[in-house]
C-alpha cells in the first residue's frame, strides 16, 4: 500500500510513504499565483497524484486534513476551505480513495499528550523519531524544517497505522 497525507492549506503539503512507512516523494502545496492572492494549483496536484500511481503501480490511499477551529481572519479560513475543496474533488472526481482527516484525529494518535496549541514542535520531534534521516526542508536553500511537510507525513503515518 502507499498511503499519502495531504497537509491542508496554501502552506500544506503533500507526503507519500509506503507500508513499511519509508517516504516515497514529498512536496510542498502546489500553489499558483492569482491576482486576489495565491490558490491550490490543482493540476499540479492531480498530476503529482497521478505521476505518484503510475511510478509505482499502485493507486494510494489518501489522507486529506481538513480545516479545524480557527482563530485567524476570515480570509486564512476561506482559503483553507478552497484548498480542501479542490483536492476533495481531485480525489473525489478521479476515484482515489480516501479519508478526511480532522487534526485532532490524527494528532491524537501521533502526538499523544500533546497539549493544543504545541502541536508544531511535537511533531518536529516525532517525524524525527520516526524518519531520522529526512531533514524536512522544501528546498536546498531552506534551512528550516517545513511545518507542512512534517504534518502531512504524520498524517500518512496515522493512515498506515490505522489501516483505512
């Protein structure tokens, strides 16, 4: 099985592992700009999907987060649920299956007693446990773990766990 977890948002990402929880490919959130602000780019993600199944002769199991409680303004939420929305109909529309994730859900189970609000450096310290090797940056010229890509390879991580 591959199973993929898809970090919600502009800021998201997209992580593929396989059953023995070995990361496959990893990308940041494909994103195009618009004039009003940038949007899921989603042919890149529908591709990335599709290169993901033809390059390994599996179809995977994808884990899409979706929006939890918010408190920023109304525009990061409206933006959470655009993204949500197209790759839900990329899954939806192209037959993958898949679950929608809410954080706590998986957060729960990988980061178990986790306070709210320190899930980012609980789950640096998990996704280094789990995957000592991976340095967790979206470029060579980043020098900062990504926060999205650690989250989507949890999610995934909490997919192969609970074998959905």
């Amino acid at each position: 099985m591959i199973y993929v977890g898809i970090d919600n948002g502009i800021s998201g990402a997209l992580v593929a592992i396989d059953s023995d929880s070995r990361i496959i490919r990893l990308t940041g959130m494909p994103v195009g700009s618009k004039t009003r602000g940038a949007r899921v780019d989603s042919s890149a993600v529908s591709g990335w999907l599709s290169a993901l199944q033809q390059d390994t002769g599996i179809k995977p199991t994808v884990l899409l987060e979706v929006p939890g409680k918010f408190s920023k303004g109304i525009l990061a939420v409206a933006s959470m649920w655009d993204c949500f929305g197209a790759i839900r109909s990329i899954l939806e529309t192209q037959k993958y299956r898949h679950k929608l994730t809410p954080p706590l859900e998986w957060q729960k189970k990988m980061l178990p007693g986790c306070a709210p609000g320190n899930t980012k450096p609980a789950a640096l310290i998990r996704a280094k446990q789990l995957w000592p090797d991976e340095k967790w940056l979206l470029s060579s010229r980043c020098r900062t773990p990504d926060g999205g890509l650690i989250d989507a390879a949890l999610i995934a991580e909490y997919g192969r766990l609970s074998s959905i």
